[in-house]
C-alpha cells in the first residue's frame, strides 16, 4: 500500500460532509499510519479500546473523546492494513 491514487480527494470530501468525521486514516498491518484527511491531532485508537467488533468485519473503538470504526483492508491472502473513520 504505497499509493492510493485520490484518496485525498474522496476521503477529503467524506470529512467536509459530515461534521461527526473528524479523519479518516489508512494504516498498514504494523499500524503506521499511511495516509490521513483531516484532523491532525486523532490517531488511531490502540486495540484495548475495542468496544465492538463485527469479527472479521469490522471493530468499534472509543476513548474519552473518539469513537472509531475500524474497517479492514485486505488482499486476497491477508489483511494488509485497515481504515479508521
């Protein structure tokens, strides 16, 4: 996952549209983060906030101030990566 041709572009307008979106982030299997729109400050929440999980669908994570959904992102072998709203 080394490029993503427009993500900015569409995550960009997904975080202009809808004011409970505060960034939307794209992050490989180590989870370092590898690209990013919008709010510079919110990282992606660490496992131990996992409130919900959908298996291997999704999760839900919460701290004080964020609630994330976690959406998996995988090739046809393994998840390589995940998408954090």
């Amino acid at each position: 996952m080394q490029q993503y041709a427009g993500f900015a572009i569409v995550a960009g307008s997904l975080v202009s549209s809808d004011p409970a979106i505060s960034s939307v982030i794209v992050f490989n299997a180590q989870g370092e983060e590898l690209f990013r729109a919008g709010d510079q400050v919110v990282s992606v929440l660490a496992e131990d906030g996992k409130v919900a999980g959908g298996g291997a669908d999704y999760e839900v994570r919460q701290s004080a101030e964020v609630l994330q959904v976690i959406l998996p992102l995988r090739n046809r072998f393994t998840q390589i990566g995940g998408l954090a709203v």
